[in-house]
C-alpha cells in the first residue's frame, strides 16, 4: 500500500510524464521508424535458417541415458526431470509460429515512439503491436522491463478467444492418483491493443478504461459448479486489477483481495497469478533479463500429437492432449529447439510467497512456454510447462489467425511431488466472448 504522499508523486510523475511525451508529438518530433531488419528479426527469427544443438535432432528421444548431452538445451527443471527418469522428450523440427500479419503491421505503425517511463510499471502511450521489437540487450537495465511489456502486449490469444471446455486434473505424482478433474470454460478479450478482430484498436465506449478481461466459469463436478471469476486489468498498468468471485454455493458476487490472486485455485497447483506464464501487472515485479539462449520448447502441432481417446472426446470428435510420464504429470507431446528470451520476475512486494520465476519467453510470440518457481528460501518449487500448439494443425477455425495456441499445461509442485495438469480446447472466435460476458451483471445472471 501507499501512503497519499507517495500517491501525489506517482501522479504527478505520470501527468510530467505524459505531458513530455505530448509535447514531443505535438512539435512534431518523433523517432526514427523502426528499421527493418528489426522487425524481420523480431517477428521471423527462422527465415534464414532453424536453429542447431550438436547431436540433436529432430524425432529423437531425450531420456536418462543421453541427457547430459543436451544439458544446455534444457531448462534446469526440465533437465532433472529427464535425469531422474520422471519423464522423456520428444523431439520435433524446429517451426514458424507467425503471428497475424495485422499484428506485425501494428508494430510497424505505433511502436517507433514507445518509451518507459520514469516509475516501474510506467509506459508512454501504445495503441497496438509490440512495444519493444528490438533485440534486448545485457547492457539494458531495463531490458527485462520492457520484455515483459512485450508479453503484456503481445498476441497470446489474439484479440479474443475462448477455452470451452477447459479439463484440469490434480493428481498425486509419486502414486499416478488421478485426485479430481473440474471441467470449466475461459474467455479473454482485448479491450485495446487489438488488430485482427473489429472493432480495432479498441472497444468503445470502455469507461473504466481496461485492457483485458478474463472471465472463468466452472462446470463441474457439482461441489464447485457456477464458480467465477472474472478479472478486470487496466491500460493504467499501476492500477490494481479488479477481480471478482462468484461462489455457486453462496449466490453472490465478492471482491478478490490482492492477496488470494496467490492462493491455490480451486484447490488445484495452480495460482491465478500463473495463468498465461504470468497474469499480473508489471509494476508488481522487478524483470531482469538474463540472457538469450535456444532451448527445448514445448510446441507442436496438435493433430500430430498423441491423444486422449479415452477421457475427455467432444462430441465433435475433438480429442485433447493425452498425458504421461510419472504420475501422468507430463504431456505426451513432441519439443522443439527455438530461440527463448530467460528473464527472471522478483515480486516487489516483501510477502509475496515466492522469491521469483524463471519465465522463459519465446522469441517469437511471446508467449511463456516455460517458467520455473522458486520458494521464499530460493529453492526450486514448481515447473509450469505451457503447451502451444500451432493454428494452423488445429480446430479449422483457428487456421489462420496467427495464434500460437494454448493446448496443454502441466503444474509440478516438485516438493510436495504433486500436479495439476490441463487439456484444452482452444477457439480463436470473437463471437464466443463478447463484451457483456466480461462483466459483473453477467457473472449474477449465470450463477442463477
């Protein structure tokens, strides 16, 4: 919390702030347009040539026997997975994930201006694209910043999609007990920054001024059925989020303190915090970036992949990603080389209850296929891995819309030797998430 002192500088930090990036406009200087050959490196990193590992190749298997080989190619928790024998990976050929061209052309018209500003968390204003497509540099101290400003801004679910159904299952790792299975359906939506789906950039009239909303209503099994959550995050990124819960049981809506945005989700591995790779603001985290590095990652083409024919088949004859490994805690899927930005997050707030996260940013999209995260005592804790599949190997609705989509996830609690996993059905439709679904009103007409 802040006190009204450190309230009246922030604001006047941000309106000098503002005004001085006015100003610049208003006298018509501006930066040099963004070259290029930055945006060809930023958006098509694998134009010229997939990236390399001595011995590594694309249909061999990482196991036990050969991993020290490919140490360097793994993050340090999946490293110790596959050395202690708890799971295998699979490897395919490195891919072009491109996101809509609508997007990279966003990037080319608004990002030549983008600053930070003075306070952490502080941006000057963006309309659409990403914010910073210039290679980081070690000698930035605020690179790490503005990586997470890209993510924040970037294409993860496009302008809107939908998860429906959604399957997350815990389980116990040492035994392979498949605990509970809560069947639910997520919605996002871009209420600015948007490109591909009208309106664009922006939906109006947006009074509260919001970026993005997330809406999550659970389906079963009954104990939990019609709970909601619904969480509202503005452009302001030094505005708290708003987050509201509705419990079926209770029949009402209530706030969500910051504080239970750390909590285990429904009982699950999993925090709302972690959602995405991060569901926060940037001003709740010091980013640091660490380096680049071409690492394993989690991304693939769905249909090839192997799947569940056994739990979870729509009626369409959709079927999700089938998991094993020890305790059925790893996705049966195949892991490609691929540029990867690491940038550590350390939450800025001393109670927060983790020291920090390892995101590991994919170059490419921005997405965060992996994260690491550590204890308050600087021990490993749990290893977030996020499936992406590509569009264009989906549902046929999401074949071009530049979507790197969400498909698999797994939570590991490596401690409590634990996890929570999930299979999705991911539809890149604005029609499934209008705006009122986005909304409290919405939440109390649902949950009747």
């Amino acid at each position: 919390m802040y006190d009204n002192d450190n309230k009246d500088t922030n604001m006047l930090k941000k309106t000098f702030f503002s005004a001085a990036i006015a100003m610049t406009m208003a006298a018509g200087v501006q930066a040099a347009d963004i070259p290029e050959e930055v945006i060809q490196q930023s958006f098509y990193p694998y134009k010229d040539g997939v990236p390399s590992f001595n011995g590594l190749q694309p249909g061999m298997t990482i196991n036990q026997s050969n991993v020290d080989q490919f140490k360097d190619a793994l993050d340090p928790a999946m490293y110790m997975f596959v050395k202690n024998g708890d799971t295998e990976i699979k490897v395919g050929e490195t891919t072009d994930f491109s996101l809509h061209p609508s997007y990279v052309e966003a990037t080319r018209k608004y990002s030549a201006d983008v600053q930070l500003g003075a306070g952490h968390g502080e941006i000057s204003p963006t309309v659409a694209g990403r914010p910073f497509p210039q290679e980081p540099s070690l000698d930035d101290p605020r690179a790490g910043e503005k990586l997470a400003w890209n993510y924040k801004y970037g294409y993860n679910w496009g302008d809107s999609a939908a998860i429906m159904p959604f399957y997350w299952t815990t389980r116990d790792m040492a035994s392979g007990k498949q605990e509970r299975t809560i069947k639910m359906n997520f919605h996002f939506l871009n209420f600015t920054h948007r490109t591909s789906q009208e309106p664009y950039p922006k939906i109006e009239p947006n009074p509260s001024e919001l970026f993005r909303g997330i809406y999550v209503q659970v389906l079963e099994p009954y104990d939990v059925k019609d709970t909601q959550l619904l969480i509202h995050r503005f452009e302001d990124d030094t505005k708290v989020d708003n987050a509201y819960l509705y419990l079926g049981f209770q029949r009402r809506v209530r706030r969500l303190s910051t504080g239970q945005t750390t909590d285990a989700f429904l009982g699950t591995d999993v925090m709302i915090e972690d959602f995405e790779g991060y569901n926060g603001r940037i001003s709740d985290m010091k980013w640091t970036y660490k380096g680049t590095k071409y690492l394993l990652m989690p991304m693939y083409n769905h249909n090839d992949m192997e799947l569940d024919t056994e739990t979870h088949q729509d009626e369409d004859g959709y079927q999700v990603i089938a998991f094993g490994g020890k305790g059925g805690c790893f996705p049966n899927i195949t892991w490609q080389l691929r540029k990867v930005y690491v940038v550590e997050s350390e939450p800025v707030d001393p109670n927060h209850p983790i020291s920090k996260r390892e995101h590991y940013m994919d170059a490419q999209t921005f997405i965060i296929p992996r994260n690491i995260t550590y204890d308050r005592k600087g021990d490993m804790w749990k290893s977030w891995t996020i499936g992406q599949a590509h569009p264009d190997h989906h549902l046929p609705i999401n074949k071009g819309t530049g979507v790197a989509i969400d498909d698999s996830f797994t939570m590991i609690d490596i401690q409590a030797q634990h996890c929570t996993t999930g299979q999705f059905k991911g539809i890149v439709d604005p029609e499934m998430s209008p705006v009122d679904k986005f909304s409290v009103q919405n939440m109390r007409a649902s949950g009747r």
